[in-house]
C-alpha cells in the first residue's frame, strides 16, 4: 500500500495506529488506554464541536477586523485564522471534502506566511 493510498483510507489508517501500539513497547500504565485514546481522539475530530469551533475563530478574527478591532496583519488575528483554517482543513480531511480542504489549506498557509512575516 502506498503512502497516498494510507492517507485516503482513514479505515486501515487507524487500523495500522492500532497495530503500532499492540507491537509496539508496552506501556503498563497506558497501554489499556492507547487504543481507547485514538478512537476517542479520530471521533472527536469527526465531531462538529471542531467544526464549529473553528468556524467561530475564523469569524472572530473577521469580526474584529471589520470593526477595526484587530489589523488583518496583526498577530492575534493571524494566531485566529491559522488556528481556524487548520481545525476545518483537518476537519475537510476526515470528511473528505476536497475543495473545502484546499481553501482551507490555503488559508492556514497564508496565516501562517502571515506570522512568519511578523517575525522578521
């Protein structure tokens, strides 16, 4: 299985996460937990609680920018937009919806070039 193929198929993705912690050193005070962990953490990202929390920081940033609150090159509304789009982009992947996944990629990177850009 190729690396791309892993990626698009989130099924044999958690199997393979789940072999790694049974191969894998024991853990005695984690190990009954690990797997457990995973599942909970796969589900909550598919949850839309991410969603919603990352459409409201998107929002905010914007928000706050159009009443002239924040400046759109401003690090806190920057730390908003990257944090947002990087919620829905991975919340785009797991759904698997690919333009929605793409614009969002395109925002977090641009937040993030954004921040970069701050510090120098």
């Amino acid at each position: 299985m190729t690396w791309g193929q892993l990626v698009m198929n989130e099924g044999e993705l958690l199997r393979l996460l789940k072999d790694a912690l049974r191969i894998g050193p024991k853990d005695y005070i984690f190990d009954d937990y690990s797997i457990v962990m995973i599942e909970q953490i796969v589900d909550f990202a598919h949850g839309e609680i991410v969603a919603y929390f990352g459409m409201i920081l998107i929002l905010s940033a914007f928000f706050l920018e159009t009443r002239d609150v924040l400046e759109s090159k401003a690090p806190t509304y920057l730390m908003l937009m990257a944090s947002g789009s990087g919620l829905l982009a991975v919340r785009a992947y797991l759904i698997s919806e690919w333009a929605f996944l793409i614009l969002e990629v395109a925002w977090f990177a641009a937040a993030v070039l954004g921040i970069l850009a701050l510090r120098k």
